[in-house]
C-alpha cells in the first residue's frame, strides 16, 4: 500500500535576512517479496522540492542543501530495524538553479507482521524542529500462495547501464512519488510484481490487466486499458504505461489484475489518484451502449435486478458498487456497470455469458420467488445463481423414514415417541422406529469451481410454508451445522445418529 505524506518544515532561505519558507518533501512507502530470501522488504521513497531548502555555499563555491533522515520500524517496544543519515541534495552553480526535485530511495527486510513504520526529517540548514509521521505497515507475504507486490507509479523507465538501487527486470525505475497526476502528464507509468503465481496456474501462462476506474462510481475508461500474457513463474516484474492524455480531471484509481487463462480474477490491487486536466473536455462519457447487448434495458426498475443479481458471484467491490446505483437514479451508469462487468469477465464474448447468467436470474424469478421475496433473494436463488443448474434433484415434501431404530436406542425411542405425541399427532407412530421429515430439497453438484467433486445442498421448509432455507452444505465456503438432519426431523433422531436422509446427503442422491 502506498502512503503519502507531505512535510512542511519552517526553512530559512537566501543568503541575506531571513525568510520564512516550508521545506517539502512528499513520502511513500511500498512492500514487496524477495523469493530468493523468502522475507518481506519495504521501499521508501522521499522527494523533496529543492527551492523550498536552505541551500549553502560549499568550498568549491557551488551550492548544496542536506536534510537530516531518520527511519524506524517499531512493534511495540521493540525497534526492529532503524536507520539515520544525511541526504544531500544535487549542488547548483546558482541559487537561481533551485526549480527542481530530487528523490531518496531505501530498501530493507522485515518480517511477515504489523509495524509502525516512524519518519522523521529535519533541515540541516535551518534551525526550524524535526518533524515525524507514523504510520502502521503491514506485511502478509508466503512462499505457498500468490500475491502481488505493492502498485507504484513511476516517474520514467530507462535501461540500466549499471544496477543500481532503483534497477528491476533491466530497467531504472524511478517511482513518482505523488497521488496528484497533472495535464502535462500523459503516461500513466507503472510497476508491481506478482509473485507464487505458478502456485495456482501451473505452467499455463496468465492474463495481467490494467485499466483507470473513477472512484465515485467504479466506471472504467476503455482508452485506459491494457492487456498482455505473461508466463507464470515465482516472481513475475509487470511494467506498464497507461495513456492518459485524454483523462479529464477526476478522481480515479489505477486497477491492475492477474487472471487464469480462462480469464478468472486471481489478484488485483488498486492506486487511487487526482488527474488535473482541464485543458480536456469530460466528453468520455459514463456510456453510449445504444449499439452493445445493454442498449436494450431502458426500464431502471428491472435493471437494478439485473444487478442486484450479479451478486452471488460479484467481487466484494463490485457489490459495493452495485448497491450504491440501485439505491440512486443512472439508468446510463448501471448500463455502464453491467457492460463492464461481463467485459471484464469475458471480453470477446460479454453478451454470451450475460444472457447465460439471465437464463439463471429469469428461471429463478419464475421458481423461487415467494411473496415479498424475489427469488433471486432466497437462498435456492442465490445457490443457483453461483453454481448453476444442480445435477440432481431431490425433493421431498413428506418423506417417512421405516427404519427401526435399534434396541441399543430404546430409551432414546421412547423419549422420542412421548416428544412426538406431545406436539404433533403426525409423530404417533414414532414407537414403531418411523422417522418424519419436513420437506427438504437435496441438490448434487457433481463439480464446483475450486472445490472437491459430488458437492451437495439441503434445503429446508421449516414452516411449510413453500419457502425453503439451507440447512446444511459440504461445499467450501456454504453453510455447515453438524445437528442438520436432527433439525429436520424435529428432533426425533438421536444425537450423533446419522438417519436415512443423512446417508442420501452422504452419497448424494
């Protein structure tokens, strides 16, 4: 994550009298992995603007400043790494030469853990105090998993003739140092690194893409778009450029993503930035899909349930953002939205899977709605809508279990058979070892995404009232209770008993 502070240090510049002046100087910070140690290490990256330091003269009569540097990395009490020196600036033949900035970078290891990284900076041509930030730096890098390094902007790539502290994959990268990109900046210049990507991707190579998204509404910029493929391998370097001379000034956030070749999001890491730009007109519009498969949904009430059902398999920012246009008026903004969102998951083909996903949301509208409920609301909708049509199908509205229930079990019957009797005359015959089920439903799937093979669903009416609930799932992520058939036979099963639905859960059907 990169973080920006802006120090202003009381300086006195000129040679003759005194002049109050603030020295600044912008910091960021940066994380990244170093395969080769297996650890963690944190970039600094301090730019200072020369004419607001005090510059003095030097023996050789050209003109210097210096600022005093110090950098701590504390947890708690304990002060794991610390560094302090002198920087010196570029020298000048002339005060008149000072309309420049120059920058520092420092590089040093650091445990997986949570920081509290501590700046402090002070002129040592003034007599004005040091100044300090802190603030928290997190580390959470593996070996096993894939992750990506910090996203920076840079201010120029030029190949390196002799490594150096600012060379990666063969080129000189200086980091721009600034959330603010003016007009006169037209390429958006930018590094991370992906790393463990094999991990998951095998020898298949991966997708990696980058795009600007307006912060307020998630809206992206076609223009502002690249895609390339890359090999996997530990450590991938991903240096790109952006052209943003057309931007109009705006509050943005450069995206970058690593997806499989079957274009699934693996990683992503967003940049947010201001674009000053007014000479530019803000004629990119949010949408004109009059021409593309949206241009077609002109009714805002029945557009926001297309997006309300994008929901079950939308990213956690994309659900934000979706929430946000069904709560507000921009019939163009959720066209835009839902444009972007099968692009993005398909860029050759985004009406193709759209119309595939509207199959689900029509028949989970026409099947399990319920009154007050639309069926993309229920949880049969919701499972529907994330995996697909099941396998198979079970369904029960009044399943009897014949089994007896064994003599190892008499107390627990009888017990069982006096409940029944006190609150339902359907559970008289209990004594005979019949068990009641209330209605359920029991879908298979045979394969899930990411998941072992014969993954099931339980779904329950628990009032028998139509509208069914899961219960019980043995896919990752899904709803586990370890009492579930105990539940649906109100209780007239035993504990630790596995009943006759339980065995159709365990096999699937």
């Amino acid at each position: 994550m990169k973080k920006l502070f802006l120090f202003g240090l009381m300086a006195l510049m000129g040679l003759e009298g005194v002049q109050a002046q603030r020295m600044q100087a912008l910091f960021s910070y940066s994380t990244f992995y170093s395969t080769s140690s297996k650890q963690p290490y944190v970039e600094t990256y301090l730019s200072f603007d020369a004419w607001t330091m005090q510059f003095s003269q030097q023996n050789d009569g050209t003109y210097r400043a210096m600022a005093e540097v110090v950098i701590v990395a504390r947890q708690g009490d304990s002060v794991c790494y610390v560094k302090k020196y002198d920087l010196n600036s570029p020298t000048v033949e002339s005060l008149d030469e000072l309309d420049f900035s120059f920058i520092d970078v420092q590089r040093f290891s650091l445990r997986n853990g949570i920081y509290d990284l501590e700046l402090t900076l002070r002129d040592k041509g003034s007599e004005a105090p040091a100044v300090m930030v802190s603030e928290k730096l997190a580390l959470n890098y593996d070996e096993e998993h894939p992750s990506l390094s910090s996203l920076v902007m840079m201010a120029s790539a030029k190949p390196t003739v002799q490594e150096n502290i600012l060379s990666r994959g063969g080129y000189d990268l200086e980091p721009y140092v600034s959330d603010f990109v003016p007009g006169q900046v037209e390429q958006l210049n930018f590094y991370y690194e992906v790393y463990n990507i094999h991990q998951e991707v095998g020898k298949k190579p991966f997708l990696v893409v980058a795009y600007v998204e307006q912060q307020e509404t998630g809206t992206r910029y076609e223009s502002q778009r690249v895609m390339s493929r890359k090999n996997s391998a530990a450590v991938v370097p991903v240096y790109g450029s952006l052209n943003i001379k057309e931007l109009p000034s705006g509050n943005y956030n450069l995206v970058v993503e690593a997806r499989n070749s079957d274009n699934e999001l693996l990683l992503y890491k967003k940049l947010p930035f201001f674009r000053s730009n007014p000479g530019v007109e803000d004629d990119i519009k949010i949408s004109d899909f009059a021409s593309t498969f949206v241009g077609s949904y002109t009714d805002e009430e029945q557009l926001n349930i297309y997006l309300d059902a994008l929901y079950p398999i939308a990213s956690e920012y994309e659900k934000r953002v979706s929430r946000d246009l069904i709560k507000r008026p921009g019939l163009e903004e959720k066209q835009a939205f839902l444009y972007r969102f099968w692009q993005e998951r398909d860029p050759m083909n985004a009406e193709m899977e759209w119309l595939k996903y509207k199959e689900r949301i029509d028949y989970v509208q026409a099947n399990f709605s319920y009154p007050r409920t639309q069926g993309i609301h229920t949880d049969r909708g919701r499972v529907y809508l994330q995996y697909g049509p099941p396998d198979f199908v079970r369904d029960e509205k009044n399943f009897v279990s014949a089994r007896k229930l064994g003599t190892t079990h008499t107390g627990q019957t009888n017990m069982l058979q006096q409940a029944g009797n006190a609150n339902d005359d359907q559970f008289s015959t209990s004594s005979q070892g019949h068990v009641y089920y209330l209605p359920y439903q029991l879908w298979r799937y045979n394969k899930l995404p990411m998941d072992d093979p014969e993954r099931v669903f339980l779904f329950w009416d628990e009032h028998r009232s139509g509208y069914y609930t899961l219960l019980n799932s043995n896919a990752r992520g899904e709803v586990q209770e370890a009492g579930w058939e105990r539940r649906l036979c109100r209780q007239q099963l035993p504990e630790n008993v596995v009943g006759e639905v339980g065995e159709q859960f365990l096999r699937g059907y």
